[in-house]
C-alpha cells in the first residue's frame, strides 16, 4: 500500500484515476505501474466535449514514463472508449498521455529537453529508447509546436534548396526572415514542393507577403508567381547565384583564352584561376602586384574580369534610375565584348533585371538560408547521418 500511495503521489492522477497497484521487478530494472478509474466514472467526447455514457474498454496498453533510478517504468490501463451521440464512439483522453503516443507526458518534456541538448542517437541511449522512437518524439514535438503557432504576417521569405543526400535528393526550406526562423520544408525542389508552403498560408497571408528572395531556379519563380498575389514583382533574384554564373563565364574565358596562348608557347595564364575568381577588395595582399601586372597586359579575361567587378556595383545604388542607368551601361559594354560566355550571362541577367533590381526596394537575401543550409551540412556529416543516407 505504501508503494502504490507513493506512486500516486507522484503520478498525480486527476478524479476519477487512481494507481491500483505496483510491480517491481528487481532483476528486469523496472517498475510497472495500473492506473484505473472508478467504476461510476463519467467521461466527456474527445471531439466536442459532451459528457456521454461509458461504451467499453479496449484491450490493455502501456505506456513508457519517467525511469525511477536506474528502473523503466512503464504505466498499463485499458483506455476507455465513449458513445457520442453526435460523433459516435471514441477513445477518451488519458491524463497521462497525448491521443496516439506510447509515451506518457512527462517522459515526453523529459526527452525533448534531453534531445535538444543531444545527437538523436546519443539522446536515444541516455533515455534508453530506440532511435526511430527519438525521432518520433521531436517530429511529435515539432507538429505540436507549428499547431501552436500564431498566425502571423511573413512579410519577407527566403526559399533555398539543399541536397538532403546522396543521388541528387533535394530539400526546400522556406524561411521567415525577418524572424530568421525555418516555416516550412519540403521534399525534392519542384514547383510543387513551394507550393505546399504557399498553400498552407490563408489568403491573408500570401496577400501580406512583400517579398520572397531566391534564386534563379524556374520551378520557385513559376510557383511564387501563381500562389501569391502580384507574385512576379515580389521576387528578389540573390546576388550569389548571379555573382556565380558571371564568374562562371570569367573562368570560360580564362580557359579559353589560356589554351590559345599554350598554343602559342605563352604560359602567361597558367596558375591564374583563382586570381580572376577573387572580386577587388579581397584580393589577397600577396597577389596583388602580380593580378596589377596581368591586368596591364590588357588580356581578354582581363576584360571579362573587369565587367564581372562592374556588376557587382549595379547592387550598390541607392536609388532604382540610377542602377538602370548602370545597367545599360553595363549591358552594352558586355554584349559588346566579343567574349561569348560574358554575352550569354549579360543577355540572362536582361531576361531577369527587374527582379534583380527589388532588391533596392526590400534590401533581403537568402544568407540566412545560406546559413541553416550549413547546418544541414554538418548534421550530414555525422556517422547516423550517413547511414540513412544510405538506405
């Protein structure tokens, strides 16, 4: 009688549940423990809260609870089920356990805190559960937190995509980034893919979105465009992805112009690639007086170099009529430089200027997917990672 007052004590059972007995098994480490109700208990419908009369019982179940030193312990009831007269029969709910979950409540707050400051597998050994059981418990936790959200007004999003694993398997993360917190993640990078984040947006939300920063990636361009309103002129092309294909076109040119010299018996170019790739300021001081000798020597991917620094300038106006006006300077002195990887990304860029120019207007980019994209990086590097990467 003593173990069952103390484990009720520390159960805490509301009316009509109380502990009926305890087991304790020294040789197993383990503790088990019947709550059960009182045979005139009333019951109220899980799904509208009507008291309704008792309907059965089903078979015993138990559920996993806080260990008591070095024991497991588990609680058994057969859950009774109630008859609704308007949602017919259902399982009541349990005080000491969410609807669906073998877990009781308090062991569930006891292994997020463990697994917030823990691996999943490592969180998994010290609650002695199964690692699929651990990641049960954060997805649980992560569903119940996105349900007790409020909803609110994303006014500026960021959209990324990232290899999740092996064989071109991709995620896409939607962010918020005035509040640099993950929304949404979805399977693959397809249209549908950001359309699932739009669409569990309501019609106020997707109205109040300003702008959405990605890069140039068709499925995301045709998906924002569709599911917001005004959608094509709150998109925000990032500067990397551009900055990218420019240099891109830089290296095609060196490589291109190098195997002409070679040819020539001219070495001039060779072990020079990550000199163009570097922009002005961040040159390093060791190389600088060897990048100023090759500039002077008025080489073709020295011009394609220095029209790659001039777009990176077109971001730094204040003002929309003064950036056009750099554009058009800019675009004539590309198209005009015979350098035909440099004339393929200037004629992109004239396809997708527009929204390359909101930045001006809402200043946001996608670094801080960038950033949580580094993460993912790291968690992939770890030994679990890897493995399910695997299968």
């Amino acid at each position: 009688m003593r173990d069952v007052a103390l484990f009720a004590r520390l159960l805490d059972l509301p009316n009509p549940w109380r502990v009926e007995r305890v087991g304790l098994d020294p040789e197993e480490q383990r503790i088990d423990l019947w709550p059960v109700h009182r045979r005139d208990a009333g019951f109220t419908c899980p799904e509208c809260g009507t008291r309704s009369p008792l309907h059965d019982h089903l078979p015993s179940r138990k559920w996993r609870h806080l260990d008591h030193g070095e024991c497991t312990t588990y609680l058994h009831a057969r859950p009774p089920r109630v008859d609704c007269p308007e949602h017919g029969i259902h399982q009541v709910r349990l005080p000491w356990a969410l609807p669906g979950c073998r877990f009781t409540i308090p062991f569930e707050r006891r292994a997020i805190d463990v697994l917030l400051q823990a691996d999943v597998l490592g969180g998994a050994e010290l609650l002695r559960i199964s690692w699929d059981e651990a990641w049960h418990l954060m997805e649980r936790a992560v569903a119940r937190g996105q349900r007790a959200k409020r909803r609110r007004v994303m006014a500026r999003l960021g959209v990324d995509e990232k290899a999740a694993s092996k064989g071109h398997r991709y995620i896409t993360p939607v962010f918020d980034l005035d509040r640099s917190a993950v929304e949404y993640i979805a399977d693959e990078r397809k249209k549908a893919s950001l359309d699932g984040s739009y669409l569990s947006l309501t019609k106020e939300q997707r109205a109040g979105i300003e702008a959405v920063a990605m890069d140039m990636w068709e499925p995301f361009i045709a998906s924002t465009v569709e599911q917001v309103p005004a959608g094509r002129s709150k998109i925000v092309f990032d500067r990397f992805p551009v900055m990218k294909h420019m240099t891109g076109a830089v290296d095609a040119v060196r490589k291109w112009e190098h195997r002409r010299l070679q040819a020539e018996g001219d070495d001039t170019l060779k072990k020079t690639k990550y000199l163009w790739l570097y922009s002005e300021e961040n040159l390093p001081e060791s190389c600088r007086e060897r990048f100023a000798a090759l500039r002077a020597l008025h080489l073709k991917t020295g011009r394609a170099w220095a029209i790659k620094e001039s777009l990176r300038d077109l971001r730094g106006y204040r003002r929309r009529g003064r950036a056009l006006r750099h554009r058009r300077h800019w675009y004539f002195w590309a198209t005009h430089s015979r350098l035909e990887p440099v004339i393929e990304v200037a004629r992109m860029i004239r396809d997708h200027l527009d929204n390359i120019l909101t930045y001006l207007d809402h200043r946001i980019t996608t670094a801080t997917c960038e950033g949580f994209n580094s993460k993912i990086q790291t968690i992939k590097k770890t030994p679990m990672a890897s493995a399910i990467g695997s299968i």
